[in-house]
C-alpha cells in the first residue's frame, strides 16, 4: 500500500514535526514515524468499514420503510438489488476483516453516524444509483463496477468526509489518495471467489520497504549536523532565512540517500525528492534543490566518494 514516496513523506513529516539534539530526536520521531505507518491502515480500515456502514444503512432504511404502517406496494416489496450488492455482501460476510477492525478497537462511525448518512444520501440521490437500481438483479461485475463508480465520484471526492478525516488525524492529510488508490486497485481485482484477505493486503511491499523508512529517519538525524555543514556550503550566496525548513530537510535526507544507501541510484533520490518539493514546498523550491543536490553529486563524483553500488547507478 505504501510506497518508497509516500514513506519518504512520512520521514519528511516526522523530522519536521521535531527539533532540538540528534539524540533527543531519534527515539520521539521514530515513535512518531511507526504511529504513522501504523495510522495510514487505520485509515484504510476505516474507509472500508464505511461501505460496510452504508450498506446497513441501507438495509436498516428498507426495513423500517417496509414495515411503516401506510407503506406503498413498491415500499413493502422494495427492490433489494444494493442491499444485495455481492461486493458489499463480500465486505460485510468478512470475517477476517471484523476480527481486525475490532482487534484494532476501530468503530470510527459509531459517533459520527452523520457521514454515513450524509453518504448514503449522496448515493441514493445520483444519477449513478438511479441506473443502476433501474433494474432488479444484476451480475457480479456490474455489482463490482457500480461500487467502483460511486466509490470513485462520490465517496473518494466527498469534502465532508476529507474534512472530517483532516480533524481526526493529522497524517491523514496526505494518506487519503494512497489509501482511497490501494482501495479502488483492490476492488477493481476482485472475484466472486477472492479470499478474505484480499482485503487486508500489508502496509508495505517487502521487508525492504518497511526497514527503509525507519532507516532513512535514523539516519539522517544522526547525520543532520554533517548535512546541514554541507548544505551551508553549497548555500554560502544564499540568506538562510530565504531557505525554508523542508527545503532543508528534503535536501538531508537525499544527502543520506546518496552517503548511506549504496543501491538507490542518484537519479531515482533526486527525482523523488523533487516531486515532494513541488507539493509540499515553494514553487521556486524543486529548482533550487535540484540546484544543490547537483553540486553535491557531482562533487562526490570528482572525488570518488559516492557510495553507489551495482551498474547504472549514478
């Protein structure tokens, strides 16, 4: 689900989130880190628990609608077809998926029910419901593309629910499109007889990929003071002040990249970090990072002393 840019980001986030000693540092941002990695499921679970919640809503609604006391012939035999939905059936018969949400004690819209509703309100009211319900039974593939439909125009996009996710977490902020993409790849690779822990796929690739934040974190604070001596070389013509702070912190940990990664080539660490300074930084910032880190390259170049194994990778 995570991959080596999103981790990047996070170990932006948490040696921006805390300053002071490099000692002082290390073990308060790697906690935070591991939160991190850990709250970026979360996330995940969470969204998938709400289709799971807007699908008893729908239930629970057809039930009390059939059993109102002037209920209307249509009202009192309803058309069952999202209610029958086989992928949301798939998500709510999912047992392995129960036993994580509760293992993780996650019951995210017990108290805020509102969005459910808000959701399902949204759902029933489109277009996209309207044509699909204009019929009474359906395959599984257009069960699957219909959920990937309003999943995509309306769940993804809603501004109430990316707003209510912004207060609950912090680092969700930038989790949200990661984690509604990993949703919507494993929707769309979905059979009728995919396993249950089709939904609970790992947080990381491979073990590389789970050691290599906490890696990248360790150690570029335990070399900050090193790499902030070699960014103020390259930076003598330069106000400091005019240098923002995660200017600053992308360029130590491609420094890191570059001294302490021998298998990332240079090319793959510059591209990365550029692409995280264009959204998350200045507009002048990818170009002025691009900059420094091309002095840095090509002076350890020169001097021998780029740590790059394997062929192709400078």
């Amino acid at each position: 689900m995570l991959n080596r840019r999103h981790i990047r980001i996070k170990v932006m986030q948490a040696l921006y989130a805390f300053k002071g000693s490099e000692s002082e540092n290390l073990k308060v941002s790697e906690t935070f880190l591991r939160g991190s990695f850990e709250s970026t499921y979360e996330l995940y679970l969470s969204i998938l628990s709400l289709l799971i919640e807007i699908h008893k809503k729908a239930k629970d609604h057809q039930i009390k609608t059939q059993k109102k006391f002037l209920a209307t012939q249509a009202e009192k035999n309803p058309n069952s077809k999202f209610i029958n939905n086989e992928v949301l059936l798939m998500l709510v018969a999912n047992q392995s998926l129960k036993e994580e949400l509760e293992n993780r004690k996650l019951n995210p819209w017990y108290l805020d029910f509102e969005y459910v509703d808000i959701l399902y309100k949204a759902i029933i009211e489109s277009d996209l419901y309207k044509d699909y319900m204009s019929t009474s039974v359906s395959t599984f593939r257009e069960d699957k593309e219909f959920i990937i439909e309003i999943f995509e125009e309306l769940i993804a996009p809603s501004d109430k629910l990316y707003d209510y996710f912004e207060d609950k977490k912090l680092t969700w902020l930038d989790d949200i499109p990661v984690v509604n993409t990993g949703i919507l790849k494993l929707i769309k690779k979905l059979k009728p007889t995919t396993s249950e822990q089709h939904f609970l796929p790992k947080l990381f690739k491979d073990l590389d990929d789970r050691d290599f934040g906490v890696d990248l974190l360790k150690k570029t604070i335990l070399n900050q003071s090193v790499f902030s001596e070699e960014i103020a070389s390259k930076t003598k013509n330069w106000d400091s002040d005019r240098i923002t702070q995660i200017d600053t912190v992308l360029m130590q940990m491609a420094i890191c990249e570059f001294q302490k990664f021998p298998s990332i080539p240079v090319k793959v660490t510059i591209n990365e970090y550029l692409e995280i300074a264009k959204e998350y930084s200045t507009p002048k910032s990818s170009n002025f990072i691009n900059g420094i880190l091309d002095k840095i390259v090509k002076e350890y170049t020169t001097s021998k002393t780029l740590n790059k194994i394997g062929r192709g990778l400078l």
